[in-house]
C-alpha cells in the first residue's frame, strides 16, 4: 500500500493530508490524481465511498490560479446533499491555501444570497444543474474562464433527466477545458454523454470487489407493512436506523405512523427546503433523531458510519438502487444489516432486480415490544459559525467551564458558516439551553433555539 508521499505532491499538500488523516491514497486517488494533474480527461467508474471527491478535488485546488477572479471550475452534481459535501471537502483540501472562494448553488434556499456570494468572487462552483442553469440565465455566473469541468454521480443525474440541463451548460463552457467525469454505474447514456463532452479519456475502473461490504440481507414477507416495519424494529434493536421509501408522500406517512409509536425519526424528502433537510441530517447523524426516514435522496452521497441497519418499506425500481440504499450500512469496515420488507407486490419487484435473495416470513422474529428507538440527547443551534469566528472548542469550552456540563454529556458539536449545533444529553439540556441562552460565546450573545 502506498502512501500520498509517491504521488509526488507538494509539501504544503502532504502537510495538509497529513493533517486531515490522510495517510494512503484509495484505488481511484492512486490511479487518478497523476492523471488529473497531468491535465487528462478522465471517466472514473467506482462506487460511492471510494474516495472519488478527493481524486478530483485535490489536483483541481492545485492547480487553482490565484490571480484569476472569475470561476476556474465548475463542478455538477445531482443533489443538494452532495453538493454541500463536495464543498465541504474541497474547503478541507484548500486550508493550505489563501482565500479559496467555494460557492454552492442549488435549489430549495435563497437565490438573493447565492447571488450575494457570487459577487464577492468565486473559484470553483459547486451546484445542481438546474439551478446552475437557472444563474446562467440570469448572467449571475460567469462561465467562459472555467478551465475544469467535473461531473459528479453522472449516473444518477442522468437518471433524474438532467442531460438536457448538463449539455446546455457544457455548450457555453470554454472549449480548451479539462472535463472529469465521475459514476458508479457505467449505462449506455453514459456513454453518450462522455462521447459529447470529454476529449480522449483515459477509463478507470474501480471494481466493487476491492472494497467489499459486510452487510446481511434479510427479505420477509408481510401483509401489514406498517406492523412488521415496527415488529423489524423492535426485533433488531438499532441504534441507527434508515428507512427507505420511495415517494416523498410515504416517507412523511411512515414517520408519522413511528413517531406517534414512540419512535424518534428525523424524515428526509424533496419538499423539505434545504435548512430542513440539513438539519434533518445533522441530528440523525448526531443521534438526537436516530431513525432516518427517506427517499433515495440519502441513498448516496450520506456517509454516517455508524448506521447498522437499513430497511426498505419499499423495494427501489432499480438493481443499482438497492445496491446504493444497502451501501448506507456497514460503513468503515463495521458490519451492517439490510432488511427489504415486501408484500406481494414488492415479492415480485425484488425477484427481479436481486432474484438471489429469498424470502421467509416475518414470523420469524421475535421483537421486544418494549424497545422504542428513542434518543439519550437533543440538538441546540447557535446563531453563529465560522464568520463570527466560533469554533467547536470555543462552544465546548462554555458549556463545561462557564456553564458545568460535564464534558462526556456533550456530544457532536459541528461548526457551519452561520450556525452551529451541539447534541447535548437531555439529562441536562436545559441547563445547557439557559445557561447558553443568559451567557456568550467568545464574549458574543448569541441568540439559541432548541431543534
């Protein structure tokens, strides 16, 4: 295994990796990061986990030009979710540099602010298409000096009809421009696009088998769903929990049906505006709502390691779907489980996509009728983040030393642009609420709301 240190990477970038964690290079960083340095086009085939946002991300902040104003990069992905992950990587990767300016767009929050962003410079934009193409439109977004094209999850864009979207935005780009294209499926509409957008591309194949799961598959049949959705619960006992549905209306009815059971579940949809959904993630991630409920919106790009167990309440329309739903488990080389619930419907929908999986009856488990997946800690949010200079430490330094939490009833902390959020043991939260509430951050007043 091989270390960062043999791809001949500047000192100031080791430094850097060093410090984040990043110790030996992934398959497709190994393979991709000379290549894309080198200024090749490149189509990457490699499933989600692997490693892809820095093979990409690492040589693009390299190669970043200081002096140039306008935007170098442009980086297209299918959802809000992944876009914020991209840019929060990429922001990791460029600590070693000055004033890179990373801007997200996507739908679902302000354009007046997007726009307000993009006026105080920008770098590399991250977004959706449609919105991108909605910034292009109005000239908010200046296109004609990008120099680095990155399609991220080109497979599902594709799946979500954005072809026509992504092809209208490459066709003002500059034409002397490094593309990347990234998926971890390889369709014949893939092809096609590749075809049209990128210029000679060297291929890298990543296959599945070098970075195998461990998760164990259970398919049940059941007549009431709702019941044996309760009855899976209870007889698995979780600690995290994702429930896949398969249209937005579903995922709000099943919470329902959990919460009003005694379940805390944070629900994850199209309909929620972008604030929402972050917020949705970040307590499921920090265990103050430990069932997620959700579309295949969370079947990619939502790494939470501690996940250890997925059900889908409905069966996906797709092979590759349930593939990427099941990949939410067993994250970090820990083990994980994935039930399918199906009624005769979902029986005959599943024999067709992963025809090796056999049924038995749900009569087989044996729940705990008096385990209900409640959370030990709830979420307070603090009207400030990084540009009020608030740190994690700075929060943590408050609740122990000027308020008297005890250090090991304070949990995730996460630091944001604006906001901050701290998981606290709810043995204490409302002293945690009142004290932050009546003192300062930093010497700051800060105003302070219970999620």
């Amino acid at each position: 295994m091989i270390t960062f240190k043999e791809l001949s990477l500047p000192s100031k970038v080791l430094t850097n990796l060093t410090n984040l964690g990043y110790i030996h290079p992934t398959p497709i960083q190994e393979r991709g990061i000379p290549l894309i340095i080198k200024g090749k086009d490149v189509v990457a085939k490699a499933k989600t986990g692997s490693g892809k946002t820095l093979a990409f991300a690492l040589p693009l902040i390299l190669k970043l030009d200081k002096e140039e104003y306008f935007p170098q990069a442009l980086i297209i992905a299918p959802t809000r979710e992944l876009s914020e992950q991209i840019a929060m990587e990429c922001r990791r990767l460029a600590q070693y540099k000055k004033d890179v300016k990373i801007v997200t767009l996507y739908g679902g929050t302000s354009l007046t602010k997007q726009v307000a962003s993009l006026e105080k410079g920008a770098d590399i934009l991250i977004g959706t298409p449609g919105r991108l193409l909605d910034h292009f439109s109005r000239q908010t977004i200046h296109l004609d000096k990008i120099k680095t094209l990155i399609l991220d999850e080109a497979d599902r864009m594709l799946d979500m009809g954005f072809a026509d979207d992504i092809l209208k935005l490459v066709s003002n780009l500059p034409k002397e421009r490094q593309s990347l294209l990234f998926s971890a499926t390889y369709p014949d509409n893939i092809d096609k696009l590749t075809k049209i957008i990128l210029k000679n591309p060297i291929e890298i194949k990543i296959e599945s088998k070098q970075e195998k799961i461990d998760v164990d598959e259970y398919v049940y049949s059941v007549d009431e769903k709702d019941k044996a959705l309760v009855i899976t619960l209870q007889h698995f006992q979780p600690s995290l929990a994702i429930i896949f549905c398969n249209t937005k209306a579903k995922t709000v009815e099943v919470s329902s049906i959990l919460n009003k059971k005694g379940f805390d579940v944070a629900t994850l949809n199209g309909d929620l505006e972008q604030y929402e959904r972050q917020e949705m993630l970040l307590q499921f991630a920090n265990g103050s709502l430990p069932i997620l409920v959700a579309t295949d919106l969370a079947s990619r790009g939502l790494d939470i390691k501690d996940v250890d167990i997925v059900i889908n309440y409905d069966i996906p329309m797709k092979s590759e779907d349930y593939t990427h739903r099941i990949g939410r488990t067993a994250r970090a080389n820990k083990s994980g489980v994935a039930i399918s619930l199906c009624d005769e419907y979902g029986l005959t929908k599943l024999s067709e996509i992963q025809p090796q999986l056999k049924a038995k009856t749900i009569n087989e488990l044996r729940p705990n009728k008096n385990f209900y997946l409640q959370s030990s800690v709830a979420t307070l949010c603090i009207d400030g983040g990084k540009k009020k200079k608030i740190r994690a430490g700075d929060i943590l330094g408050t609740l122990c030393k000027d308020i008297g939490i005890e250090n090991r009833l304070i949990g995730k902390i996460n630091v944001y642009a604006t906001h901050s959020y701290v998981a606290i043991d709810k043995s204490v939260i409302s002293k945690a609420f009142n004290g932050l509430k009546n003192g300062k951050i930093k010497g700051k007043k800060l105003r302070i709301w219970w999620l």
